[in-house]
C-alpha cells in the first residue's frame, strides 16, 4: 500500500483538521505534511487537505528507498524519504529529475 504525502487546509473555513478517515485521525500544522495510505487520502482531498502531487489523478506516494514501487510506470515520480529527494523513473530506473543521475 503506497502513501500519499498530503498537507492540511490552509485554515478551518478549507476543511477540518484534525479529520478522521476509516478510523484513523490525522492532524498537522499548516505548513507541514503528513504521509497517508492511498486510500485515504481521497476523503482528505475532498475536505480540503492537499495531494502535493498538485493533481488529483496522481498520487504523491512517498516511502523509503526499500518501499520504492515496484512495477513503476514511465514517468512516475515518487518521493524518497531515505533520500529526502522526490525522483522520476524513466522506463529503466529511478532518476533525480534535477541531476538526471541514477539514484
């Protein structure tokens, strides 16, 4: 199960904060982030929280080095917490879209 990195609404008028989904209540200052299960974050969308992927359709899914997906489409981006870096996969392997290295 991948993880969604996703930030709070920016106030209470946005949407609530803490919120609780399927069980499980999340809360975080605005300005910070937290990582989600994939299937949680639609509700927290849908209440004002933020995907950082910046688009709906696609999921910011962040992991350690270890967690990376392991069937990744062209791409696909996700952000490496190990590395503290978000990276690009580019058919073959994991790059640093900044550098273009191999990471």
């Amino acid at each position: 199960m991948p993880n969604v990195r996703m930030a709070p609404p920016p106030n209470s008028a946005s949407g609530p904060n803490p919120i609780t989904v399927n069980g499980r209540t999340y809360s975080c200052a605005v300005g910070s982030t937290i990582d989600v299960p994939d299937f949680d974050h639609f509700v927290m969308s849908a209440n004002g929280w933020t995907n950082l992927a910046g688009n709906a359709a696609v999921l910011a899914t962040v992991g350690t080095t270890a967690s990376r997906p392991a069937n990744p489409s062209k791409g696909q981006t996700f952000h490496d917490a190990t590395l503290n870096l978000t990276i690009a996969f580019d058919g073959k392997t994991w790059r640093n879209p900044a550098t273009g290295a191999a990471v």
